[in-house]
C-alpha cells in the first residue's frame, strides 16, 4: 500500500503530540525565566530573546503547515491560510533577529517586519472565512459580526482612549497608522474567532478554543506594544513571552486539529442565542459613545470611519438575517413535504403530485398507475432487532427504490413500513417499474450485521384501466392497497394488479388473515416470545413433517410423497408452513429447517422406500435462494449418506416465484442434483412469475402447477385451456406434469383426460404421519380403492 508510510508518519505525529506540547511549554518558561533573570548579561539575553522568538514562530509555523497537509479538505485550506500568517511571523522575528544580532541596532519604525507580522490577522481572517464558508451565506455572518464588534470597540475607545494617546503621540504618522492597524487587525481577529467558536460543532471545539486563546494572547500582547510605543518604548521582555505564549497556545491548537481527524464527525454546528444578539451590545455602547462624542466635538476622521463602518456592517448583517430566514423557510416548507426518515416525499407531497398527474390524464389521457408497496413482517425487525435496525431498512429499502423508479416518478413513504409510487407515463411501462421493484428486495439487508430477507407486497391500479371509468385520484390510491391486500392475502410474492374482483374481497378477512405478518394484524403473541419459542423447537428437532401422497392419474398407484413441514406449538396447536415460514425466513433460520426436514425426510423415508417393491421418493421444499448455496448438493448428499436412504427416492420442490433472483447460479447447484441423481420439480407454477425460460434452461424433471390454476379449469375454458398448453408444453420437453390442490373427482377426470401425469390433493389424500404412511404402504402402495380407475 503506497499510504502506508504517510499513515504511520500521522500515527507517530498523533502519539508526539502531547510530548511536543510539554516540551514547548517548559521551553517558554526557561525562555521566560532566562529573559526575567537576565542571565549572561544583555547581550546573551538579546540573543536568547531573538532566537528564542524565532523559533516559538517557527515551531507554530511547523505545527500549521503540518495541518495544512494533514487535515482533510476546507480544514486543510484553513490551515494553509494560517500557516502562511504565521510565515509572515517568522519573517518577522528574523528581521529583528538580523538587526539585533548582527547589526546591533533596532529595526526601524514602521519597517517591513511590521508588515509580515500584519500578514498573520489577515491569514486567520482569510482561515476563518474558510471554515465558514462551508455554511454558505450563514457562514458570512461572523465576519460581519467581527467587523460590527472591532468598529464598535474601536469607536468606543478611540473617544475613551486612544484619542488622547494619539493626540500626545510623538512619533511619525506612519509609525502612528502601523500601531493602529495592529490594534484594529487584532480585535477583528479575536472578535471573529471569538464568534466562530461560539457557533462551532462540539468536537471542533476544543481546537477552536486553542487557537482562540493563541490569538488572544498575541492581540493583547500587541496592545500592551501599542501602549508602550506610545509611551515611547519599543519592546520589552515581557511582549516577546506573550508572543511565545500565544505562538505555542496555536502550535498546540494545529495538533490538536491533527489529531481530530481521527474522529471527524462534525456534528450540527450549533448556533447559539447569544451568538445573535452579541454583536448587538458593543454596536448599542458605540452609538451612545458617539452620540455623546459628537454632541461634544466635531467628528474626527476616525469616529466616522468607524461609525461608517459599523453602520454598513450593520445593514448588511442584516440582509444576510433576512436572507438567512428565507432558507430557513424554504427549507422548513420542504421538510413538511418530506417524510424526515427516508427523505422521500410523504404523503402530502405525494397526493398533491397524484392529484396533478391525474389532471393531466384528464387532459390528454395519459396513464397513470400507482403502485402500493407494504413491507411483510416489518414488524419483527423492530421487535428483534430494535428500533435503530428497522430504521436503517426502512432508509436502506427507499434507497433501493429510488434506484429502480424512474426519475420524475415519485416514491413516497406514507408512514411505517408502507410506501406508495406514483408512476407517470413514460417510456418504461408501469408493470416494468412494478416488477423492478419486487426485485429490489431478492437481495438480502444487512441489519446488525445480520442478513435479513425482508419481502413486500405489492399491488398496482392502473388508470385508464382495462373496465376503465372515471376513476378519481383517491380511487385509484384505494385500488392499488386493495390489490397490495390482495397480494399479502396470496403470499406469493410479485406483484398483484387490481382487477375488477378484488373489490368485492372482504377487509376483515384480510385484516384477520395471518396474524404473524404486518402490523395490521393483530398478534395473539408477541413476534419476539414466538421467534424464540421457534429457535427452541428447531434446535430441538420439534418440528414435524407430513407426507401429502401424490397420485398417478393413468394407475391410481402412490407415485411419491410430498413432505410438508408442521410446528406442533404447545399453546397454538398444529400450525402451518404459512403460519412460521415467514417467522424463519425472515431470522435466517432457513438453512437449520431444511436441514432438519432433508434429515427427518431421509430417516422416514427409508422406513417404506424399498426399491422394486415399495418405491415411493419423498419430495422436500426448497425455497429458492436456497439454491444459491453451493454447498447444498453436498450438504444433501451427506444426509442420503447417513440416512442409507438412495439419491433416487428424493426429490426437490423449488418454490417458482423466487427463482428468478440468481437463475445462472441456482442452475448450476440443481445441475450437481440432478447429476447425484435426485428428481427437480418447478412448485406452484402458474403463480408469481411464469417465466418459459425456466423450462427452456433447467433440467427439470416435473412441473407442478399451482392450485390457484387448477381450480378454476372445471368453470372457465380459459383456464382450462391454459392448463392444456402446459401440460402439453410439458410433455413436449419431457417433463411430467404433476396437478396441485386437486378437491374433487370432476376435475381429477378432467386432469387425466388432458393427459396429466400425476395429481395431488384432497381428493386423493390429505397429508399425514409417516406412521400412516407405511401403513398405506403395506397396503401396497396402491390407490386404486381410493382412486377408482374409470377406463
Ligand atoms: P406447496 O409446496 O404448494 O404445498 C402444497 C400445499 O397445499 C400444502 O400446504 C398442502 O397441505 C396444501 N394442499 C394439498 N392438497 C390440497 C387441496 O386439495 N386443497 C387445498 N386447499 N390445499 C391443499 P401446507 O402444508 O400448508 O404448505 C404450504 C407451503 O409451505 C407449501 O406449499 C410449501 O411451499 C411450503 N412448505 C411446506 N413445507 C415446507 C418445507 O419443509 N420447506 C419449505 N421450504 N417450504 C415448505
Ligand atoms: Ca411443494
Ligand atoms: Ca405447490
């Protein structure tokens, strides 16, 4: 790594920091002590004054350019501007280092080193600009409020004070404007420093303080300077420690800052009351001290440069409030059209976009759709994870949909873990935006540091619909949560489009539907007591599995078995996939449950499987991102190991609908199976996502199709035609196809005369024990006195 050297160069400074302090600090009390004593005599302490001087400047140069380098950004240039004030200060201390060493003499008065040391409040001036500047307009405003407290100050003691001095003064007009240019550079220096630090973050705080107390130490140094030039003497001992002071006061702020970049959350910047209305009290004194002063005596060419000065400030101090307001407001009119979490429009926001779009469908009939979105379980996130955790995947989930709706289309989060999208006309067709939106979610969160697979329902209502009307903006919202129910009824995932029947669905049925998904249902338990209670039972191998036998339409005969997972609960009885999938799913606990029903199914199994007499395969579940476990072929190979049970007498359900996510991947682990010579169905097609290239691409050996497909065959010649293709499509590549949900015996006869092979249900059998099972078994695996065989 090329950074390695620079980093370790940051760390060891880092650690120096406080040694380099010390050592600066106890230098300026020798140097102080020295200078006090005056040991040597006059030229030694000359000398140690000159050089001493020197090198506090130059250490504080140091220290600030080492900042500049080291600190990141709008700090960085802040630093620069700092260090190259401070350079102007060791130009400074070198001139009279030359003139008191080698020329023996005093530099003269005003002479150029006044001019470097002046570069210093002009560099924290231009630094402290910097820094504000990333607040934009607001950030101005320290500024302002210097210039209003330095012309304040200094009109005030110009009457007080520094009238009568000047007007005693002796010494040249040039040495006169030197000693006031230093007097008003320092005020505005502290002033503005003063004011930065008052509305500067926490943790920038410190720092700020440092370099405040610094500059301080040096403006009143200057004063004292100012004083005495004015009483005739040029320096004295006492100054050149208080710059020392102060020079160390700035290196120790510089290393400080070095060391904060550590940490560099900035925090809020905080603007405190008294930061408003300080600028306030000196400019009320200066009016009254002007007032009563021109009152008295004429103006003088100061007074009204200051009063000048600070009446402009004044004003423009006051546009900036002004203006300052208006963003203020601005800002505040926007957040109440933004939901504060998520920052995506809320509900406001969005019926008012809704209410518009459907004016322009009114106009020029373009369509409009709105798709509601409603998260399946949020609920347990919170209650698991906490409230923190369901926070950062309600922000993490409006990321995601931000990404995949177009832009100009809105995305709203109308409150908890419900979000709605307005989809405009554009290029990209409603459905398409819809189903990129359901695919937003086959990924998995991470959530303190745990995959959590979270799950949406979905509807969508178009508008102009097929049986279109004059659907109003409301109705169209209320359509697509009617489809979105119906969706989280279905639990199939994808999207649902509202259709005409939908409406007639009964709320109360939906809102009682399952009580352990969302926070419209009402819970017997609490999600958390019944997560633990499930960890228990899975840990403890409590789980159960019933055997659902599958029915060969042409011979009646026990083709195979279908085990179905079941939670014996101590409190709530059996209860069903639908009921605890879910709970298991959503808490990574997926992977443990098929384990446990691979295991339980081989075990049972290879109690009736006897190949030749009794070769009934068992077929297990499998949720499709399953399959993006490369190490399930194995993990299922060393179950058949261990159980004796042969890869034959197995097969494997995959949940359709989720396929999708990783289809080249999840080809690759279903290859391996089949090559361990384990049987592949496709579940539940018809449902979710049709999609022919499953059939096209994977080596499939059966396709079951979804009850919701079969039901219907018997009333619509639609449906039933549908069913015929398939199976026909079916037997085309040479996969069997195997009816679903089969309740009656008109359409188990309507079935086999469309040529399916096998067929499960009611009808024929409804899951039970493996105890039962091998009872049935011993019957001798046929069906034909349940099933009669018409010929
Ligand atoms: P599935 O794979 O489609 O299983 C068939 C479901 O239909 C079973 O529901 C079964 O009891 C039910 N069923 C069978 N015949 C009829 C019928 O004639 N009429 C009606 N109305 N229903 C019938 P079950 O046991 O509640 O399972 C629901 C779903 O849970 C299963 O749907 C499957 O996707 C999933 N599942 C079950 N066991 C497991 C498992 O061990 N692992 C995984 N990953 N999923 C499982
Ligand atoms: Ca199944
Ligand atoms: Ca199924």
């Amino acid at each position: 790594m090329p950074n390695d050297g620079l980093d370790l160069g940051v760390r060891v400074l880092k650690n120096r920091i406080q040694p380099v302090i010390l050592t600066a600090g106890i230098a300026v009390a020798v140097f102080a002590t020295w200078l006090g004593a005056g040991w040597g005599g006059p030229d030694v302490t000359a000398a140690v004054s000159a050089l001493g001087s020197l090198g506090f400047s130059t250490l504080a140069f140091g220290c600030a350019l080492t900042a500049a380098i080291r600190t990141p950004l709008l700090r960085g240039r802040a630093w620069l501007a700092v260090a190259v004030g401070l350079f102007g200060w060791v130009v400074g201390d070198a001139i009279w280092a030359c003139y008191g060493l080698v020329l023996h003499a005093e530099p003269p008065s005003p002479s150029i080193a006044d001019v470097a040391y002046l570069v210093l409040p002009v560099g924290t001036i231009v630094a402290f600009v910097i820094t504000a500047s990333a607040r934009r307009l607001v950030g101005l405003r320290p500024l302002i409020d210097g210039l209003i407290i330095t012309s304040s100050l200094f009109l005030v003691s110009w009457v007080v004070v520094l009238r009568q001095i000047f007007a005693a003064y002796q010494g040249s007009r040039a040495e006169l404007a030197t000693s006031l240019a230093y007097a008003v550079a320092d005020v505005f220096m502290v002033a503005i420093s003063v004011l930065v630090l008052t509305s500067a973050p926490p943790s920038h705080r410190r720092v700020l303080a440092l370099v405040t107390a610094g500059l301080t130490t040096l403006a009143i140094t200057d004063s004292l300077l100012v004083y005495l030039n004015a009483r005739g003497v040029r320096t004295s001992d006492l100054l050149v420690v208080g710059w020392a002071v102060g020079l160390v006061l700035l290196s120790a702020g510089a290393l400080l800052a070095i060391r904060n970049t550590d940490h560099e959350a900035p925090g809020k910047p905080h603007s405190s009351r008294l930061w408003q209305w300080l600028p306030y009290v000196p400019m009320a004194i200066a009016a009254a001290v002007g007032l009563i002063f021109l009152s008295s005596i004429t103006a003088a060419i100061p007074v009204l440069v200051s009063g000048g000065v600070l009446v402009g400030a004044a004003l423009i101090r006051q546009l900036i409030m002004l203006l300052d307001n208006r963003t203020l407001l601005d800002a505040v009119a926007d957040q109440a059209l933004r939901d504060p979490l998520t920052g995506l429009a809320n509900r406001l926001l969005f019926s008012d976009r809704l209410n518009h779009a459907m004016e322009m469908r009114d106009r020029d009939g373009r369509r409009v759709a709105v798709l509601s979105l409603d998260l399946d379980e949020f609920k347990l996130v919170n209650d698991n994870l906490g409230h923190p955790a369901g926070d950062a995947l309600l922000r993490a989930v409006a990321e995601r949909l931000v990404t995949v709706v177009p832009t100009g289309d809105t995305v709203a989060r109308l409150g908890g873990d419900e979000f709605a999208i307005l989809i405009e006309d554009g290029p990209q067709p409603a459905e398409t935006t819809a189903q990129r939106v359901v695919e937003v979610f086959d990924k998995a969160f991470f959530l303190e540091g745990e995959e959590v697979f979270m799950h949406p329902s979905v509807g969508l209502a178009v508008t102009p619909g097929l049986e279109d009307d004059e659907a109003t903006a409301d109705e169209l919202f209320r359509r697509a949560d009617i489809a979105m129910y119906a969706a989280k009824r279905a639990g199939v995932g994808g999207v649902q489009t509202f259709t005409a029947d939908m409406r007639h669905v009964d709320r109360t049925e939906t809102q009682s539907a399952s009580w352990h998904s969302g926070k419209r249902r009402r819970s017997p338990v609490a999600g958390i007591q019944l997560l633990g209670q499930l960890r228990r039972a899975i840990d403890d191998d409590e789980l159960d599995l019933v055997y659902q036998p599958k029915i060969s339409l042409t011979t009646g005969n026990t083709v195979g078995v279908e085990a179905l997972v079941r939670w014996p609960h101590p409190e709530f009885g059996v209860l069903t996939p639908n009921q605890f999938l879910p709970l298991v799913r959503q808490n990574g606990l997926m992977g443990a449950v098929t384990d446990l029903v691979l295991y339980r199914a081989a075990h049972d199994a290879v109690t009736w499987y006897d190949a030749g007499q009794c070769d009934i395969p068992v077929a297990i579940n499998l949720f499709a991102p399953s399959l993006n476990d490369l190490a399930l072929p194995d993990r299922i190979a060393a179950a058949l190991d261990r159980t004796g049970l042969p890869p034959a007498a197995l097969s494997v359900e995959i949940t359709e609908h989720l396929l999708l996510a990783n289809i080249r991947r999840a080809g690759g682990v279903i290859q391996r199976l089949r090559a361990n010579g384990i049987r592949i169905a496709i579940d539940d097609f018809g449902s979710g996502y049709a999609t022919m290239s499953y059939l096209r691409d994977l080596p499939i050996d059966e396709l079951k199709l979804d009850r919701q497909f079969i039901a219907p065959v018997l009333r619509s010649e639609r449906a039933a035609a549908i069913v015929q293709s398939v199976i026909d499509l079916a037997h085309a590549l040479g996969i069997a196809c195997v009816a679903e949900g089969v309740e009656n015996e008109d359409t188990a006869n309507w079935l086999r005369e469309a040529g399916c092979d096998v067929a499960q249900g009611h009808y024929f059998a409804r899951p039970m024990a493996a105890e039962a099972l091998r009872e049935r078994c011993q019957l001798g695996c046929s069906n034909s006195a349940i099933f009669p065989i018409t010929n």
